[in-house]
C-alpha cells in the first residue's frame, strides 16, 4: 500500500544530497546503455540493469506511451548595441516572428539587438513572470533561420556550449512534433532497435505529445508546496492513443508512462468516470504525494533535481520515503543523475 500524505507537505521534504561529480554533462555512448534502476513501487526494492534490459521488465500487452514532442534550437545568441553579449531563449511563438522569449543580458523594453547582419530583434513588451514579447526584423520568418542560427537549449546544470552531436542526443529518435524547450529526457534512452525488441515482445505503444516548457524546470520557491503554480503547456491526446488506454485499462493491461510528461498529459486528459479523453489543451497540473493517479500504472523516468515539480510527482507516484531511498542507493552507486543521466522504472 503506497502512503498517504498530508496536505502540509514542505519544499525540504524533498531535498536530497548530490555530489556535483555525479551530474551528467555528456549522454551516454549508446543511448540504451545508460543504466537502469527498477523500483517497486510497492515493496522499495530495487534492482539495477541497463536501459536496454527494460524489454525483460515489461509484459505482453503493456501499452507504453511516449511523448513525441520536439525540441527546437532555441537559444539565440545577440549583441547589444554597446557590444556586450544577450541572447533570445525562444519559448512559444505568438506570430510570425513575434515571440514570447526569456532575454539575457540586461536587454529592456524598447531595446534592440543585433542577431546577424541584417536581423535584429527589439524587445517590444513583457508579458509578465520575466518572458518578453520580443520582435525579429530583417527576415522573412525567423523560425526557418534558426536551425542555423540558434543553439540547442541544454539545461543550466550542463557546464558547457552545446556540440554538433547534441543535436542528435538531446532528441528522441521519436521526436515528430516541434515545439519544446526542453527533451522529454526519459525518452533519451530508447533506439529504434530497442523498440523493434518491445514490440517484438508483444509491447504496444502509442503517443500524447506534451511541448515542454520552462514551467518544467521553474524552481519551487514558496516553502509550503501547495501555493506554487505550474506554468501552462500545451498538449494533445490523439483520438488512438485515448481509446489504446481506455480499452488497456478495462482489460487489465497496464500503462507504462514514458516520463513525466506522458504522465501529466494522461492524468490531465482524465474524466471524471475514469476514462482518458482525446482532445488538445493546456495542462498546469501539479502532480505532489497525495494525488490520485487514474491513468499511468508505471513509469520510466530520469533523475531530478531536488526539491522539483518532477522529483514531487515521482513521489506522488511510488511514495516519497521509497523515492527518496532509491535515489540515495543511485547515488551510493554512482549512477549519473538528470537530463543526460540514468533512468528509473517504477512500476
């Protein structure tokens, strides 16, 4: 029986210790060879294979679904009319070449800077929480540009400028549809031979698409978890994937959730009979100990920062205490934590 929790669930209930060695600055050589930690999410036991073990550890029948969302070269990099360096982090287009955008380097509203000759961007209005309306002039549309001119948006913890090779791994080999900030990063591990395997087993899988956003990765700052607010990201549940995991689900076969963003999308796409409506919307849902899942009956998963919206749902999932000691084993044993690290499954 995994734990209830009170509502009085406090942002240092989710700290843990973590040496800065262990941060992954690079992906794995092969991605399905990172390793992989399984937890019970009933008993806390945990076994320790490699990612690519995982077709030993899923059933015929088990429906997996994964988020192909997209990322797209984000990061702009621009030069102040002074000379000092700025750059444009895109976020979600609001026109063409009108964007909503996170600006470095000190760049006010009514400021231009200067991307590469003969394109400029002015910063024309703040849209509130530190995103700026941010305008691109001198090109057709500067989304078709940005292939060549911006960099892909590795996370802050990775202590270095973003490669060729990046381009690739920071990317799932089922990424279809463009649109988010930040790699799903459970879904790094999977090759297409990987999957070639699962199906083979007799594994189904299907798709929702969540577009990650920075409302992700924004810090809890607020001491008591409940007052702190997600940011809305778009998503989509296709009609097949609903009716694949409604049909799942009444005939006892189980949904294994690639991610927390495949979990959010399906708990968030849930009716109140139970059943996993298809449609597209925006989800703020925040997942803490204490929720209800009605959709996802396992996960595969990285791990995440501490004190973070995604180590808080992971612990609403398969209990903080049992979370909180599996990763205190992964650190004993050196496995490599967040977006490039190693991976859990809870199930």
């Amino acid at each position: 029986m995994i734990p209830s929790v009170s509502d009085q669930l406090r942002l240092s209930d989710f700290d843990y210790e973590l040496p800065e060695e262990l941060i992954a600055q690079a992906p794995a050589e092969e991605r399905d060879r990172s390793r992989l930690l399984v937890l019970d999410r009933r008993s806390g036991a945990v076994r320790h294979r490699v990612f690519a073990d995982l077709v030993e550890h899923l059933r015929p029948g088990d429906l997996l679904v994964m988020n192909d969302t997209k990322v797209f070269p984000c990061r702009v990099p621009a030069r102040k009319s002074g000379g000092g360096k700025a750059e444009i982090f895109l976020l979600e287009e609001q026109g063409i070449n009108v964007w909503h955008a996170l600006v470095k380097g000190g760049v006010d509203v009514g400021k231009k800077v200067s991307i590469v000759q003969g394109i400029e961007a002015q910063v024309v209005g703040d849209a509130g929480e530190g995103v700026k309306l941010v305008r691109f002039d001198g090109v057709g549309d500067i989304r078709t540009c940005l292939p060549d001119l911006a960099r892909t948006p590795l996370p802050p913890y990775i202590k270095r400028e973003p490669d060729a090779r990046d381009r690739e791994r920071y990317q799932t080999v089922y990424a279809r549809r463009e649109g988010a900030v930040a790699a799903p990063t459970a879904g790094l591990h999977f090759t297409d031979g990987l999957l070639r395997r699962l199906r083979d087993h007799g594994v189904e899988t299907a798709t929702v698409t969540l577009h990650v956003g920075p409302g992700t990765f924004q810090p809890v700052r607020t001491e008591a978890v409940t007052e702190h607010r997600m940011h809305p990201e778009r998503f989509e549940v296709p009609a097949d994937t609903a009716e694949r995991v409604n049909r799942g689900k009444s005939e006892g076969r189980r949904i294994i959730a690639v991610g927390t963003t495949s979990v959010r999308a399906l708990e968030t796409a849930v009716r109140t009979d139970g059943t996993v409506a298809a449609g597209a919307g925006t989800s703020e849902l925040f997942i803490t100990p204490g929720f209800r899942f009605r959709a996802v009956d396992g996960m595969i998963t990285n791990f995440h920062l501490p004190k973070s919206t995604l180590l808080m749902l992971v612990a609403a999932f398969a209990g903080r205490e049992r979370v909180l000691a599996a990763y205190r084993t992964a650190v004993d044993m050196g496995y490599r934590f967040y977006s490039y690290g190693d991976a859990m499954l809870i199930q």
